[in-house]
C-alpha cells in the first residue's frame, strides 16, 4: 500500500511516500529554521505563509523522488491537528484538492500519533509487543502516553506549562544560542559541568505530570544581572531584555539546565514504565534526538529503550504516511471507510482513547 503524507503543522513542510506503513520511499523536509532563527521561535504568520509558498513543490519532489505516478496512490494522509492553525489549514486544504482530483481516500492523522509511529520506521524493524511507555518531547509537546495497541492510548501525564523542547529555545535564546536552541544547547553542555548549578526538578511528586517554566526562571535569575528601567536605558537594551553576569559560564549552564530537565523525564518516565508493566520505552519528537537522554533513559531502566534515527525525530511526513497506514488499514477491516473530504483541522487535538473511533 503506497501513502502519500503531508505534514505542515508547525515549521516544516513535508512530503513522504511511505510503503506498507514501514518502507520510506521518498521523504522530503522544507524547513524554515533560517527564518524563525531571527525571532528565537516560531512566528506563526510567517510560517503559514512558507507552507503556501513550499508545498507544492514538496510534494511534487517526494513522488519524483518515489519513482511512481499520483495515479498509484492508495491513499492520502495529512496532519489535522494539533498544531498552528494557519499552517494545519495549508496542509489540509492541498491535500484535500489532491485528493478530490485523485478521487484518493483522505485521512486525518493526530500530529503526536505521528511521532509515535516514527518508531515503525526504524530499520531493520523489531516487533512492537504492547503495552509500550511512549515519551513524546517535542517544541510544543511534552506528553507521556501507554500506549496498549495500535490506535490505543492512555494519557498519564503531560507537561503544565512550557514543552521540552519550547524551554530548551527560551534557555537557548537567554544564553544568546543559535535556534533552535535543543542542539545548540547540548552541544554547548558537552563542555560544560552540569553540576554547576542546582537548577530545580519542578513536579517531583507521584504524578506524570511536568513543568519546565519554573526551570527556565530559575536559569534567568541566575545567569542575569537585575536591571531596572534606567539600567536598561543607560546601556540601550530593550524592555524585557537581559544582560548576562560576565562570570557566568554559558557551557556550564547549558549543562545543568539539560541535566535538570532530563533528570524529571527520565524518572517519571522509568517509574511509569515500571508501574504499567511496560515492555520497552519509546522516545520521540525533535528532543528524543538529544543524546544525553537516550543515555540516561537507558541507564534508568532495564527495559529496551527504542528512538528513531535523527532524521525523523523532528517533523517530517513520513511518520504521518506510517500513522495512517495503521489508521486506514483499520478502517478497511472495521468496514468504518468513508470520505474524509470535508475534515477540518483540529489545532488541539488530544491523543487518548481510542484514536480510531472517529476516523
């Protein structure tokens, strides 16, 4: 079965074929780091404007790229949500002209699901045995999910504030790090002693929970000089901004706050899986490529800890092709197959439940 994926739900705009749910047959990733890097993140309109401008091309890449014609096509899929709603609609919307003109089915697929199922494309594949413990880290999600069959979750915890990934940017930016700020920050911490400061471990209790504003605060109170108003003035800094202490060393605050952070996703996550019954942890999202998390997860637990390959951490669409893969394939057995033509995106979209039951 040949599945065209479409993301575009933040910062990339992607293209895949994936074959069978498990054989990337092309994959294609526009990105626009280079053009968020100047505001330290996403800005929203800008990239909703880059997906218009970048898709059709994508697309058109990806199924070069595969060597088949639209014709061969069994079905579509694109992300529906979660995500900026701007970029969601541009993905949306191309993927249903396509599929209108193609007369292809059209499936939704949940954004996190997506990165869920990156894990399906790991070569050579191991078989999943379920229950599985599944930390989705990302820019926008930090989300801790059991996952007992394909399409079932259940939501143990998540974060309250910040993502993962959205506190290693605002660190990353007070550090005056290139963004994004996650591989810039490792890189930094590699240098560093991550003992040398005692960041918080925000949310240590029985919940699966997570925090991680506390955590970007602490770092600001203890990296910056206090600035009043005139402070500010006399040295023509902008409100809000921040000067750092000269004696402060950026390589050993990179450290501790990575430590800081990867040391609350690595308990709550190892005592989950041990709770549950899991039989191995999944790590995914753009954070699942930091390296010094594959490292203490593994330390942490005696069970198989599996992450996908670098270049399908970060959003790409042919985790989304994986997702629906399994999606649609379920649809076809349950009989539950109807057109998807008039879906609307869905910007928060929790992944809980039977993910299947509204296909």
């Amino acid at each position: 079965m040949y599945i065209l994926g479409i993301e575009s739900s933040c910062d990339e705009t992607a293209a895949s074929v994936v074959i069978d749910g498990r054989t990337i047959a092309s994959s294609v990733v526009a990105s626009q780091i280079d053009l968020h890097a100047r505001y330290g993140g996403v800005f929203p309109e800008l990239a909703s404007r880059a997906h218009v401008e970048a898709i059709g091309a994508v697309v058109d890449q990806a199924m070069e790229d595969a060597g088949i014609l639209f014709d061969t096509l069994d079905a579509i899929a694109v992300t529906r949500g979660p995500g900026l709603v701007g970029s969601l609609m541009v993905g949306v919307n191309y993927a249903k002209g396509l599929a209108v003109a193609l007369d292809k089915p059209l499936v939704g697929v949940n954004h996190l699901e997506g990165h869920v199922y990156s894990l399906w494309l790991t070569q050579p594949f191991r078989e999943v045995i379920f229950p599985v413990l599944v930390l989705i880290v990302s820019g926008g999600h930090t989300e801790l999910l059991l996952m007992t069959d394909h399409g079932r979750y259940e939501r143990l915890g998540g974060t309250l504030d910040d993502a993962a990934g959205e506190a290693f940017d605002k660190v990353g930016r007070l550090l005056s790090l290139p963004f994004p700020g996650g591989p810039n920050i490792e890189r930094a911490a590699q240098n560093g002693n991550a003992a040398a400061f005692a960041f918080p471990r925000a949310k240590r209790d029985e919940s699966y929970d997570f925090s991680f504003s506390g955590l970007k605060t602490a770092v600001m109170r203890e990296v910056t000089v206090p600035s009043s108003a005139e402070a500010r003035k006399a040295r023509g800094a902008e409100k809000g901004a921040v000067q750092l202490r000269s004696d402060v060393s950026i390589n050993d605050v990179a450290a501790s706050f990575q430590e800081a952070l990867i040391d609350i996703l690595v308990e709550k996550t190892a005592r989950a899986a041990k709770t549950y019954h899991a039989t191995e942890i999944f790590l995914s999202g753009g954070v699942s490529a930091n390296g010094k998390l594959r490292q203490a997860m593994r330390k942490e637990t005696d069970l198989p800890v599996r992450y996908p390959p670098l270049n399908l951490c970060t959003d790409n669409a042919a985790m989304i092709a994986a997702a629906a893969y399994y999606r649609y394939g379920s649809a076809i057995v349950s009989g539950a197959i109807a057109s998807d033509w008039d879906m609307d995106v869905t910007p928060m979209w929790p992944l809980t439940g039977d993910a299947y039951s509204t296909y």
